[in-house]
C-alpha cells in the first residue's frame, strides 16, 4: 500500500497530524479571512460588488472561497501578511475553545517519545507556522498549503488536500509513516497509507465509511 510501512533502521517512527478538526475545533484560514475583511471596509464592498459575478463563475460555495480570499489577500505582500497572521496568531491563541487541548497533548506525547511529528494540513503554511511558534510547540514539521506573490497581491500556489498530501509528503521526504490523525472524508488518503489510521471525533457513520474505503478498521479517539 502507497506510503504504508516502517522506518528505515535507526528512523524514529512517523506521525502525522490534520491541523483543522484535529487540533482544533474550527476551519483556522476561515477565521483569518472573515477577521481580515472585518477590519477593512474596502475588502468588503469589494467582495460584496464582486458577487454576482463571482456566483456565475463559481456557482459552488466551496468553489467561490478561492476568489473571496484572492480579494482578502489583495495588497498584501509577504511582509505584510506575516505580520497580520503573526497578530492573529497571537490572539487567537488565546481565544478559549479554538484548540483542541487532547489533540495538542497527543502530539506532546508523540514528541516526547522522540517519534518525528508532521502536521500535514490544507490551511495555509505561514498561519499554521505561526500559530505552532505561539503554542510553543518546536520540532513539528509542517506540510500545508501555500501564498505566491502576484501582480495584485499574494494568491494560492498549492492546495494541500486529498491527494495533494500524499505528493507534498512525499516531496518533502517522507515516503511512509506509522501513524495518522485524521477528522474526514479528506483525510482519507493519508489514513489508508498510514500503518495505525485514527479518526478524531468521528461519527459512527462516517467511521464506518472510511473503514469501508480502507478494507479494514481503524482506531477512533474523542477529543476536547
């Protein structure tokens, strides 16, 4: 099976963890994009002009946040970004209820048997990277999504979902793992290539479609 297996002799075992639903209760990049058009009214009017014709183009919801957040992002260079990600970072670190404390001790643990820990996510690299700095959670490898530079502001390079983890893992290095953390339906690939899949806070039925997917069952945790 495509990633399945040990580590090499004298490799510490891998461990994956999803960001969202895994260590925490929410969709993170979300927030960042509603509190970033909440403080500018431009941004607002913007999206709210660019509607209609955003809805015949992208008649999907999930098909028009990439729009909505190309506009969140317009203006912003890389400089500029990280300091608004570094700010949000900070205060939502302190937001009750945002982090999955369970989640967060389970990754500890992995850490502190000296097991390598990778958070393989589709929210955006830079945010994910700060928010780790603030939980002061060092050594974690992260694998996520990414901003390039454009004419008009910073937009979406690479989506880190579905499949697209399997190919960013396996660009950076890491062939197979032991363990994987997973919430859904889109972290199903990273469960079926894992030795020992977890599901986090899953419903029975959705447990027992993943299980039908991957021809064998699979570890449930619930977490707070």
């Amino acid at each position: 099976m495509e990633g399945q297996g040990t580590p090499a002799a004298g490799e510490p075992p891998v461990v994956l963890f999803d960001f969202d639903g895994v260590l925490t209760h929410a969709d993170t990049y979300e927030l960042f994009i509603r509190e970033h058009y909440a403080r500018s009214a431009w941004r607002q009017l913007l999206a709210l002009l660019s509607l209609p014709g955003l809805m015949l183009l992208w008649p999907l919801t999930r098909r028009l946040r990439r729009p909505l957040v190309h506009i969140a992002l317009l203006g912003l260079d890389e400089k500029r970004y990280r300091v608004a990600v570094d700010a949000f970072a900070a205060e939502l670190v302190r937001r009750p209820g945002h982090f999955c404390r369970d989640g967060v001790r389970a990754l500890r643990r992995h850490q502190a048997a000296g097991e390598r820990v990778i958070v393989v996510t589709g929210c955006e690299h830079t945010l994910v990277e700060s928010l780790l700095a603030q939980l002061r959670l060092p050594g974690v490898e992260l694998v996520a999504s990414r901003l390039r530079p454009g004419v008009l502001g910073l937009r979406l390079a690479h989506h880190n979902v579905g499949t697209g983890k399997l190919k960013a893992l396996a660009a950076h290095g890491v062939p197979a793992w032991q363990r994987a953390y997973g919430d859904s339906l889109h972290d199903l690939h990273m469960l079926k290539a894992a030795a020992e899949p977890v599901l986090v806070n899953g419903t029975p039925k959705l447990c027992k479609r993943i299980e039908r997917a991957l021809g064998r069952t699979l570890e449930r945790v619930a977490w707070h």
